[in-house]
C-alpha cells in the first residue's frame, strides 16, 4: 500500500500518510491502518530497497501484519481479489498488477520495439500467447475495475499497475481526467517513449474533416492546462483508423469515452504555445486510435466539468494543398 491511515496511540486520527513520508526514525511513531475506516487490517513500514543487482529500487510501502485482517469485501484487499481473480491479475512487491492485451498507445513500437529486440516473453504477451489470460480490451477492462473497485476513481486504485508486455504502468500515471490534461500534452512531449502511453477520458463533439490519409476525426471538448508554462485550451482530437472505430464514437457523440493512445502535438502546435498567435484558440493533441480495444463508453461521471458550453470552431490544421481533392 502507498498510503494508509495514521492513528496515534490512543486511537485518534491523524490523516493519511504515504509510505515515502516515513522515515527508519519515525517509521514507529504512529499506527498505521487501512484507508477503509471500517476495515481493521493494520500495516507496518517496509523501507525501500535495492533488487535487481543494485540497479532497481523498490519503493517503500505498508505491508499488512499477518495478525489482522481487512474486512469482507474490502477494497484495499488486494491478496483477495488477486486470489479471486489470479485469471487476470496478481501481486508483486506488496502491488496489484492486472494483466491487459490491447496497445496501451497506439504506436508501432507497442508491438515492435524501436531499437533492438524484444525479450521471449514481451514477445509472446504482444502476440497474446503466454499461456496467461489477460483482459482483452479497454471496455473489458472497465467493466473489471468497476466490478471489483466501484469506480475507476476509487482510491484503491492508486494501488494498481496495469501490465502489459511485461512493462508495468502505474495507473496512477497513467490515467488522464479532463481536469488534468496537462498530463496529454506531457505525454505528447515526452523523450521517454515508455511514458507516453495514457488512458484519457474524453468527450467527442462533432465531427471534423478527414485528414489527408482519409481518416475520420473527432474534435473533443476541451479543458484549460498549463503547459509550457501557459494557460491553454487543450483539446484532443481523436483520429480513427477505420470506420468501425469512427461508427462507434458517433453513436456516443458528447458522450464520455476512454481511450488509450499516445498522445501527438504536432510541432506547429507546440511552437504556438505562448504566443499572442494561440490567443483563444484550441491547441490540439490528436490520439490515434487503431484498435476499437482502444476504445470505451464510460459513464457521464467521468466528465469532469465545466464542459465547454460554446465550443469555438476554430479548426487550425495545415491547409489542405490545393491541387489535392478534399477527402470525404
Ligand atoms: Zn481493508
């Protein structure tokens, strides 16, 4: 557990502590308890330490006592739904990891590495082929979350890693809501090409032209971010690679779906950022989606408002060369 609940010694609360603000000097100063205020399970301190020959650091976190128990039914009982559901997920390192098999983004390196080669065994979780079920697609894998956890914004999340070609995402890190979409741009501009991928919550409005490889695309609403280190309008653009996947997002228009993509700002755009040329406009992020496993409803809720009442129709994209037909 990264977080728990912190009680002095005559059973008052103090608030919740993240196990990286307990040090060796104090790690015995307060009682540590589940974040479920019903539940009686007690946790202790584990520091960090070295794995891997020295090259990897775990982090440090609560390990349950053996001496207590969650409840029936609690959220944070990981050991449990872990040994419920081993088909899909299990524990490592006092984490809960969920296997996934759809392309967390949706770029060609997600099945085929840029530099050298994939070991056997990402090589067999690409194809789908370890022997070891996973959840298929996104839509699957809310349904799993929601099933277990409630919501996708329960805390107890903040516990999961998905795992996915024997890389693991935080989902932490990897989630995006509409009120953090500075996280899109993040991504869009990151060196790190394993930190890339996220899984956004977006809300498709209408329709805009096809780009030049005739693919549909869909302006989605957008939400104020600093990024650069100014305010922007930033709203992502989702691309479909093919008509099944556009089918899907209009017969769900201004409704609320999650996707899973890497997100891409193209230069012009980014270059804009800051200057009195990016007054008032939307600056876009597009998120290729490939896959429809790319691809979910979700509910409402997970909009985060204030959901643009007017949207502005201000579609900045390279003109369309003149000799070339627009594409319908
Ligand atoms: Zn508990």
């Amino acid at each position: 557990m990264k977080k728990v609940r912190a009680l002095d010694f005559d059973g008052e609360y103090l608030g919740v502590i993240s196990s990286k603000e307990v040090s060796e000097e104090t790690r015995y100063a307060k009682q540590y308890c589940c974040l479920d205020p019903e539940c009686g399970a007690k946790f202790h301190w584990k520091k960090s330490y070295k794995r891997d020959e020295n090259t990897r650091e775990v982090d440090p976190t609560f390990a349950r006592n053996p001496s207590s128990e969650h409840r029936e039914g609690c959220a944070y009982d990981y050991e449990a739904i872990a040994s419920y559901r081993s088909d899909v997920s299990f524990m490592k390192e006092g984490k809960y990891f969920l296997r996934i098999n759809f392309p967390m983004g949706s770029h060609f390196t997600d099945k085929n590495p840029r530099h050298g080669r994939f070991t056997r065994i990402q090589r067999e979780a690409a194809i789908g082929n370890t022997g070891k079920k996973s959840v298929g697609s996104l839509e699957v894998m809310v349904k799993f979350l929601e099933g277990q956890f409630g919501s996708l914004e329960h805390p107890a999340l903040d516990n999961l890693y998905l795992d996915y070609q024997g890389r693991s995402y935080p989902w932490s890190e990897v989630i995006t809501e509409p009120d953090n979409y500075k996280r899109i741009y993040d991504a869009a501009t990151a060196i790190d090409e394993k930190e890339s991928s996220i899984l956004a919550v977006v809300s498709p409005i209408y329709a805009i032209d096809r780009n030049r490889a005739g693919k549909a695309r869909f302006q989605c609403a957008y939400q104020f971010a600093t990024a650069a280190g100014h305010r922007v309008r930033l709203a992502p653009v989702l691309v479909a690679e093919n008509d099944e996947i556009a089918a899907k997002i209009r017969s769900n228009m201004r409704g609320t779906f999650l996707v899973s993509a890497r997100p891409f700002v193209p230069d012009f755009i980014q270059n804009r950022i800051g200057t009195p040329d990016n007054k008032g406009r939307n600056t876009q992020a597009y998120l290729h989606i490939i896959d429809q496993k790319q691809i979910t409803p979700i509910d409402d809720s997970y909009w985060k408002e204030p959901k643009p009442a007017q949207m502005t129709l201000d579609l900045d994209f390279p003109a369309q060369p003149a000799s070339k037909p627009k594409m319908k």
